[in-house]
C-alpha cells in the first residue's frame, strides 16, 4: 500500500462527501508529493488553492489519512503550477508523482506570492446587483467579462458618477471569475493603490518585481483610474502595464468617474488606448431603479428588523428625493430602519423628515421653477411666456403640465408657489397637472421620454 493509493481513495470519498464541483475546484488540482515525519507534503497550482484546502478540508483530510493508517498532524502546500496537469482521477494515481517543487523555481515563486490587492467587499456580487436602464449596458459587459473564456473587450471601461456602481461591479466580476476559476490570479486594485506600490517599488529599487507581478496577472482591474491623471511616472508605468497585458491577451477592466476622454491631465495616448475596448458608461439612476434598489435593501433591513414597518409611500419619496447616489439612498434606509427600531416606532413619511433632515437638505435639487420653464419652453419651441399664459391649446397645455410637474418633483417649492410662478393659478391646477403627467407617463412613451429627458438635463 503506497501514500498515493491511500489519497486516490481518499479523493474518492471526498468526491461524493464536498461534492464534484467542490472536488474539481480544490482538491482534484493537488497532487500529493509524500508523506513523512506526520507531514502530509502537496503540490498545488497556487498558494492560494494551498491555503483555501487547509483551512476549510484540512480536519477532514487529516482524519481521512487516519483512517487510511497514517499519522498525518500537519499538510503543506508547496506551488507547483505543473500541479494541475499532473493530477491525474482520483483512483487512478498509482506512481508516486514527482511534481517538481516550485520553491525551487524562482520564477513560479515571483508569481505566486501574494497579489497585493484591495480586499473584495462580500456583498458586492452580481446577485445584489439591481439592473435598470441607466446601467444596463455596464451590467451587460461585466457579465460577458466574468464568463471569462475568450476575451471580448479589451479593456473593459466602466465609468460613472459617485456612487453608481462601479466598484460594487468591478468586485461581482471578480469574485465571480475566482469562483468559476479557482488558481486565476485577478488583481483588483485601486489606482492609488497602484500607485502607492509603484512609489514604493522606485523607493526600494525593485521596479523588476514590481513589473514581474503586475505583468503576471490573468485579470487586472484598476479602480479610479483618474487619479493617477497628473502623476506622469505612474502614468507612464501603467501605460506600459496596460499594453503588456493586452499583448498578451489578459482581460483588464478599468474604471474611471468619466469618460476616458474627459480625465484631464491623463496622456492622450492611454486615454485613446483606453477607447480601445468597451467604454460602457453608468448614468445617474433613474426613479425606477432607485425603487428597485430600495425594494431589494428593504428585504434586508426587514430581515434585520423583523418588528419594524414602513410606510410604502416612504419608499416612493426616497426614490423621488433622494437621486444624488445609491450610496447615499442605501444610507436613508439603513438610518430610518435603525432609528425604528431603537424607538419602536413605525416609519412613516413624519419620522422620515425627522430623521433625514439633513440627507433631504444636502439632496435638494438646486434646480429653480425657472429654469425649469426655460428648458421645457426649448424643449417644445415655445416661450417661457406660453407656459405663463392662459392659452389652453394642447400644444401649449401639455408642456406646461409637464413643467409644473418637473417643478413638483424636482425643487421642494409648495403648490401654491407653483401656482404663482406659472402665471398666477391655483394649486388645485398643480394638482391636476401633476396627476394628469403621471398618468400619462404610463400610458404615453412619448411624454414618458420626454420627462425622463427634461428631468435629466435639469438635473445634470
Ligand atoms: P462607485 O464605485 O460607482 O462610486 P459603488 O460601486 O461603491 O459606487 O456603489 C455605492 C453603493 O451603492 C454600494 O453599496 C453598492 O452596493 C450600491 N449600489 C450601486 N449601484 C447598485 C445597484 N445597481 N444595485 C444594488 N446596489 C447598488
Ligand atoms: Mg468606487
């Protein structure tokens, strides 16, 4: 009885114990080297399959091994990337393999050591990841670029405002191509984080290996990358990082809050080769999609608070009122609900304006009445005159509804001051406008678009 014949049958019921899929991930790619002094001695492809085994299958390896007659008290892990390969099935491996130990080949070592990346944020998956029209298009290409397989863009671009997304997508991909690709080296970074290493790497005069790991990657993603625009020597070796890595075919993902074109300060020639690829811009949210992100961060926070209850007009005003960012929008929510429940109140429309007084404050639109006019009286070649004065003509009628609308929603003014500001009318007219556009937003895309489009202008 070899070492080799007690792990293929070990292997063999760890198959049917953590499952295939389990199996193929973790254990399949390790090749065990020998046993010796209670030392249970594995290849594996990289140190982090090492580590992930020894930590959660560690116990029960160990207890197999006992079970087989051998007195193992500790496994290592030694890299081999020819790991892989050599393992053969479960069952199957009869020689004693011979897998070349990689603390003996320098550059496997290089490769292997720990990529000096930000820690993924758990909650950022694709899962949580509400979709809607203004990110469609960003959700589409991360979701094309975490099935890995044959590159499609290169590089892939996501930018947006604050708090739109981008870093909550650049993790979904990477988290998402880690599980599917266990042993794939994806460094994800910030660009001040890749900056900070690079200064480091000229501080202590090891740019070789500072090149060697970042050129070693099979994904890069830099996060903000507009802030490495003004800093020429970084720009310069990201330039050089960016090209080495596409040469050879390795997906990079970048993200900057605007248009590539748009980073001042950045070389024109990252910015064209950044263009590259797939620029997939994230507008500002929509109310839709605000309410569709509170409604899956409600199921969350009920969980939490089982005893608390929340007005849904609540959830509506959030979604109208607070449009900056999603950050800010999840805030509200976690705030309301926590504030509920240390008081045991329910949360209704008062206790929002209590509790988020300053939020509502820092979130009012600066946008003005007249303004507003201004723009919907070009929008529909009319003059601001028009939407004051009293013809009823549908062609006039309509716009001014859709501008008094607007003034509802987007500035905090009271329906009497509406009234006021369009000529003198009542408030009961406001009303009526205000309702009239919101039915009709449901049943005519056209006047749907057409707000959708003044509200964004307004708000830009
Ligand atoms: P950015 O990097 O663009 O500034 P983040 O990715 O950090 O923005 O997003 C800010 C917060 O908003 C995060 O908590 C993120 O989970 C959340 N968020 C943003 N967009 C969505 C979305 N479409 N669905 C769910 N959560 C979102
Ligand atoms: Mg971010």
């Amino acid at each position: 009885m070899s070492d080799t014949d007690a792990w293929g049958r070990i292997c063999t019921d760890m198959k049917s114990t953590i499952g295939k899929e389990a199996y193929q991930s973790w254990i399949d790619p390790l090749a065990l080297h020998k046993i010796e002094q209670g030392i249970a001695h594995f290849a594996a492809p990289t140190s982090f399959i090492g580590r992930w085994v020894d930590r959660n299958y560690g116990e029960r390896i160990r207890s197999s091994f006992a079970r087989e007659g051998y007195s193992v008290t500790r496994l290592d892990f030694s890299v081999s990337p020819a790991a892989r390969k050599a393992a053969t099935p479960a069952g199957q491996r009869s020689a004693p393999l011979n897998a070349p130990s990689a603390k003996t080949t320098a550059t496997a070592h290089a490769a292997e050591e720990e990529l000096p990346g930000s820690p993924l944020d758990p909650r950022f998956t694709f899962d949580s990841f509400v979709v809607g029209k203004p990110n469609e298009l960003a959700h589409a290409a991360a979701r094309r670029v975490a099935e890995g397989g044959e590159v499609a863009f290169n590089p892939l671009v996501l930018y947006g405002g604050v708090g739109l997304g981008k870093t909550h997508l650049m993790h979904a991909i990477a988290w998402k191509l880690q599980q599917d690709n266990p042993g794939f080296r994806v460094l994800y970074l910030s660009a001040e984080q890749f900056m900070y290493r690079f200064v480091q790497a000229l501080r202590f005069r090891d740019t070789i290996s500072f090149k060697q790991m970042f050129r070693s990657v099979d994904v890069l993603m830099v996060d903000d990358v507009q802030f490495i625009a003004g800093k020429d020597s970084t720009q310069e070796e990201f330039f050089h990082t960016f090209n080495a890595l596409i040469d050879q075919n390795k997906q990079v993902i970048i993200s900057a809050d605007r248009a590539p074109g748009e980073i001042d300060g950045m070389e024109d020639r990252i910015k064209s080769r950044l263009q590259w690829g797939l620029v997939a811009d994230i507008h500002p949210t929509d109310y839709e999609l605000r309410l569709g992100i509170l409604q899956a961060k409600l199921d969350a926070q009920r969980a939490q608070h089982p005893n608390v209850t929340i007005d849904p007009k609540v959830i509506d005003f959030l979604a109208h009122r607070i449009s900056s960012n999603v950050r800010v929008l999840e805030g509200a929510l976690t705030r309301l609900y926590a504030f509920a429940s240390l008081v045991g109140r329910h949360i209704d429309l008062d206790m929002t304006h209590e509790c988020l007084t300053d939020l509502l404050r820092a979130s009012e639109r600066k946008v003005t009445i007249e303004e507003i006019m201004r723009k919907v009286a070009e929008y529909y070649h009319l003059r601001m005159n028009d939407l004051m004065s009293a013809r009823r003509a549908r062609v006039v009628a309509r716009p001014r509804q859709v501008a008094m609308y607007l003034a509802k929603t987007l500035t905090s003014k009271s329906l009497p001051e509406i009234g006021r500001k369009f000529g003198g009318r009542d408030h009961t007219t406001v009303i009526h406008a205000v309702k009239r556009v919101e039915e009709l937003k449901q049943t005519d895309s056209q006047i749907a678009d057409d707000v959708e489009l003044l509200r964004r202008m307004l708000e830009a």
